[in-house]
C-alpha cells in the first residue's frame, strides 16, 4: 500500500497520509487539505468519504460480506439471540452468561413508559404513519430524561439511557399500531423474551388469551439481527451527525428514525409489498411488469432489487430468503399469490441477461416485506420493524461517536449562487 498521496495542485506537491484499515481498506487522509491547499473534496452523496473510522461492522460490497464486530451476519443469524447481537454491538463483545442475563433483566425492567407519554398517543390522529408517532415519542423520552442531553454523562448514566431505550422503543413501537387501529395500548409482558413480549403487545387483546408462535418469534428474531446495524447507511449517519452536536441519545435516534423512514431508505420494503400487491391486481401476470421495469420510457420500477453498495449480492438477503421459505411454509403460505409473484421476479432478476448485467438481485427488503406480511405485520409497520431491528446499531454508532469524542460534524459546500448583489428597494424590482 502507498504510504502517502501526492495532490498536484497549482503545479504544487502536496502529500497526504494514508490510513488502512483492519480489512485492507484504503483512504487518503485530507483532513489538513483546506489548511494547506485552500481546496476541499467535493463528493455528493458522501458515496467516497469515510466520516469515520468505526470498529462495529465491517462491509465488503464487492465480496458480498457483513460482520458485526468480526463476527459473519451468516453465524450470528442462525445461532446468536437479537439481545445478544445488541450487546455484542454496543459493547463490542460477545456476552458471558452472566452478562447476558444482566443485560436482558435490566431492558426487561424498564419495558414500561411513562403514563404521560401514553397519553400523549391521544393527541396524535389514529390515521397518522406508526414512524411519525415513533420518532415523535422516541424524541420525547427526552423531555422525560433531561439529564440524558448532558455532554458529561457518566458511563454508568450513558448505559442507563441505553438499556432504557432498548426496552421503551418496542413498547411505543408497539403502541403506534394499536392507536392507528384504534384498539387498547397493551402494557409490556416482562415474562417474556424480547422478540415475545413486542408481539403480544402489538397482537393481543385485553380481552383473550394470546398465544405465540414460535415460527413467528424465531423469524421475527432472525429479521432483526440481519437488520442490526449497517456501518454508515443514512439513518446512521443521521445519528451520527445529530449526535456529534452532544444531542442526547433520544434525540439522534429520533433524527434517525425519520432518515430511515424515508422510500429510499427503510421505507423500501413497504414498497416492495405495496408493489407486490398491484401487480396482483392487475391480474399477476409478472412478465407484462418485468418489461416495463426494462423500457426506459415506463416509469414502473422494480422495488426492492439491487443495493447501494453491494455489487454482488446482499449477504442478508441470502439468509432471508432461505427464512422466507422455512417461514411461509411453517404458516402454509406457500402457495400464496404475493408469494408466487414475488418468487417469479426473482426468477426473472437471477435469470434475465437485463437484470444480471446490472447486477440488479432481490435485496434485503425484498424478503423482509414478504415475511413481515406472513407474520401478520401490517404493511405501514415494515418501517417501524426495521427501526426496531436497527435500535442497537444506532446506539452502538452514537456510543462511539461519543466515546471517541469525535468533532461536531460541518461539511463544507461549494457555493454556486449569485456573486454579491445590492438590495433593492420593493417598489424599483420590475
Ligand atoms: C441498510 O440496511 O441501512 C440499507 O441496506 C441501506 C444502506 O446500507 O445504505
């Protein structure tokens, strides 16, 4: 590897470091460019920028790979536990017994909200979207912990605000769904596991008995550690940047639920099913939509196909596509119509010269969405389920940010509007 570049600018030699990364990763060290060149980088979208140097995931979008703390996504989903990957990605360790049992004791006793923040679930329309009821409410544990907004939290008062967090997001995440459906908010179970105790919440009635599933508690374990944590996906940066302001934890993660809840980012599988579901109506016949997701002139797209920065193929997709089929025919859905159309775009897009070539493969979101909606997940709840799911990647992200005391994040911009102007009176502007 070289050990410094050289920027030519102005016929001037300029050396920049270069920084390699455990897995071999490269990137030319600028932050001193403006200081001796008077230049910044321009890189829309921050597609080459690395803003930070994290230990938590590591990403190879070529080779397909995912790892949390080291570990392969492949391992972690079929043996480890969606409270164990959590703390595996806060605190950067696989947990003991012992440590496992603390931490999963500690989410279980602060399960409930404050009865304020309940009643703050009246003033919202039942109408409105679960992620506008969720970033709302998760950004008001704010008002309820106001010391957490401290810029010298102590490590036992950051953990504090995590464990609570953990354990308060299911509950209002649960909540949204029940106020949108106009049903009873169900307090948390705190005999149950966490995967258990979100699904009687959002599913059971004061007024029956509830039982569990255990093909449902397993997928739904399962889709939450795939969706954990990312490395720097938008969402995270979200956290990230709001979180270098020393905002507190609720408020970053609230920042970032709103950047997730975005079509482009996880609002896509909502999307997928959303999709899944018009072509149904049009009769299913999927070779009429894999042409027009082929002619530049319709403005039909393929939702769910393809990834930003995976170049061959979504690691995470692998495992649940596998989970969608073990789920589906656990719960003899196999021979559903969203599920026969589904499968055979698939087929088209592993088959079809167009969509190899483009490297346009099912995602992540493609699967989720099926197998939320075979879980009995309505469909403006798929955001919310991958907020879920995402929770301690964002808390892992926002801890290290905090631990590494990293600066408030500023980007610079090239400006590219008027020169200087003088103002004009209202009554001489024709
Ligand atoms: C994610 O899991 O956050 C999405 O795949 C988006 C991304 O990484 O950019």
């Amino acid at each position: 590897m070289a050990e410094t570049a050289e920027i030519i600018l102005d016929g001037k030699s300029y050396p920049m470091p270069v920084f390699e990364g455990t897995e071999n990763e490269k990137a030319i060290d600028i932050n001193k460019l403006r200081d001796q060149t008077g230049y910044v980088t321009l890189d829309s979208g921050y597609k080459n920028t690395g803003a930070t140097k994290s230990a938590i995931t590591f990403l190879d979008g070529e080779e397909g790979i995912l790892r949390y703390r080291g570990y392969p996504i492949e391992q972690l989903a079929e043996k480890s536990s969606f409270l164990e990957v959590a703390y595996l990605l806060i605190y950067g360790t696989l947990p003991t017994e012992a440590e496992l049992k603390d931490f999963s004791g500690q989410i279980t006793k602060h399960t409930l909200v404050h009865e304020d923040v309940r009643k703050i679930f009246d003033g919202f329309p039942s109408a409105a979207h679960p992620m506008a009821i969720l970033s709302s409410l998760i950004c008001a544990l704010t008002a309820f912990y106001p010391e957490s907004v401290s810029p010298d939290l102590s490590k036992e008062e950051i953990d504090l605000n995590v464990i609570r967090l953990m354990a308060k997001l299911p509950t209002i995440a649960a909540w949204t769904y029940k106020n949108q459906m106009g049903h009873p908010l169900n307090y948390p179970r705190n005999d149950m596991d966490y995967a258990s105790n979100f699904l009687h919440m959002m599913f059971s009635f004061p007024t029956e008995k509830y039982e569990l599933n255990p093909v449902v508690v397993s997928a739904l374990n399962k889709l939450l550690i795939l969706h954990a944590d990312h490395e720097q996906n938008c969402s995270t940066s979200t956290v990230r940047l709001v979180g270098s302001a020393n905002a507190s934890l609720y408020g970053s993660v609230s920042a970032g639920i709103n950047a997730l809840w975005g079509p482009l980012h996880g609002g896509a599988n909502q999307e997928v099913v959303e999709m899944l579901e018009a072509i149904e109506r049009d009769g299913g016949d999927t070779s009429k939509f894999i042409a027009k997701a082929k002619d530049k002139n319709d403005s039909f797209r393929l939702m769910g196909f393809g990834h930003r920065v995976y170049k061959n193929f979504d690691p995470r997709a692998t495992i649940i596509k596998k989970a969608a089929d073990e789920v589906l025919s656990a719960l003899g859905l196999q021979d559903s119509p969203l599920l026969k159309i589904a499968k055979e775009l698939e087929q088209a897009a592993l088959t079809d010269e167009y969509f190899v070539q483009r490297k346009l493969y099912p995602n992540v979101d493609f699967y989720s969405g099926i197998i939320y909606k075979a879980l009995g997940i309505p469909t403006e709840m798929f955001t919310v389920m991958f907020a879920l799911g995402r929770l301690p990647g964002w808390i892992a992200q926002w801890k290290e940010m905090r631990e590494n005391k990293e600066p408030i994040g500023r980007p610079r911009q090239i400006y590219v509007g008027e020169k200087e102007r003088n103002y004009v009176p209202i009554n001489e502007r024709g």
